[in-house]
C-alpha cells in the first residue's frame, strides 16, 4: 500500500489489469490552456502510481498504451476533463471509459451532491481531504500532503464503480448510463475544439 511516483511516464512492464482507475491534476481547469502535471492510476489494490509530466513533454508511450488499450478499462470522476487534459497533452483518447459522477447523477437524483467526497462517503464509508485541491501541481517537486492527496482520488474508484453499478442496475439505467461513457470521449474533444458551454443537442 503505498505511492509510486514515476518521471515522464510509467516504467517499462507495469501490468495494471484490466481496470484502472485514473486522474489528473493540472495547473488549473481549463483544459486547452492549463498543462497537465500529474497522473494518478491505480489498479484497486492500495497502491498508486503517479508519473509526473514536465512542462512541454508530448510523449509518454507506457501510459499512453493503457489510455488507448481497448482491453482496459478507464475510471474517472468527472472523465471528461481528464480525457480532454490527456488528449491535450498526448493527443491520445481514453477508452473505454467509465465515469462515476455520471453514473451518480443518473442514479443519485434525490441530491445534487455527485462530487467524489461525497459519493465516497455515502456509498464506500472513506472520508478524503481535499486540502490539497488547490496547491501549485505544476511545482518541480511535489510534497508527500500532494501526492497523497492526489492518490486519494483514485484509490476507492473501483469499489466506488461497484456501488454505482448495483444502483444503476437497480434503477434500470446500465444501458443509458454506457451510452454516455461511450459518448464522453467525444464530448471531451468538443470541449477542446470550442464547444465547452454548447448543447450541441439544443434547438
């Protein structure tokens, strides 16, 4: 159980399942003009791995190789910046992906509360800190309250995935809920391409 943090890209051989769960951190949210500065990814298993990107790197093929691996399945919270901030940075797309702020809000709508503190909470029992939230993430080096924070966002995705899903099941929303992962890779390239605010589906 512990945090591996790598430079540039995840080390030669690293077999992280068929479902990883993953976030990025980024010098602030908007995606076509705030560089990536870290990537957490975690397998379900308590360990984290975070490869930290240096300003104007492109290529980062371990980690690209699992983005756009179709065997393996990407969790996000809010994947849509992450997959825009990846893009971005890599010019690859995450898929498949699954996202459990959208499956929350297809399931949770009794509340408007979807964020990951709260979901973890109410379905998986682990409280997080997001003191962290707003720290410079663009820094040559990182602190331990950092890069534990930053593992906290990706450590409890799988179980929380499980949860969401016998929700999803039981509300009879699986179907609508994989349409829209299968569509969130293309809405996040709207986003690059100046369609951020824009219902492309209003009149």
């Amino acid at each position: 159980m512990a945090n591996h943090l790598h430079k540039g890209d995840l080390p030669d051989g690293l077999d992280l399942g068929p479902s990883v769960a993953i976030d990025c951190e980024t010098m602030g949210l908007v995606p076509g003009r705030d560089r990536l500065c870290l990537v957490q990814l975690s397998a379900g298993d308590g360990n984290c791995h975070l490869v930290q990107v240096a300003p104007g790197q492109t290529e980062a093929p371990n980690l690209c190789r699992i983005l756009a691996d179709p065997q393996v399945l990407k969790l996000f919270h809010f994947g849509r910046f992450d997959i825009a901030a990846l893009d971005k940075a890599f010019g690859v797309q995450a898929r498949p992906v699954y996202c459990t702020k959208i499956a929350a809000k297809l399931v949770r709508t009794f509340t408007d509360r979807h964020g990951l503190r709260y979901l973890l909470q109410d379905l998986v029992g682990v409280d997080i800190s997001k003191q962290q939230q707003q720290s410079d993430w663009g820094a040559p080096e990182l602190t331990p309250a950092q890069l534990d924070y930053a593992a906290s966002d990706v450590l409890h995705l799988h179980r929380l995935k499980g949860a969401l899903d016998r929700l999803l099941a039981r509300e009879g929303r699986t179907d609508i809920a994989q349409a829209c992962f299968d569509f969130l890779p293309t809405r996040a390239r709207l986003d690059l391409a100046g369609w951020p605010e824009v219902d492309i589906f209003a009149h």
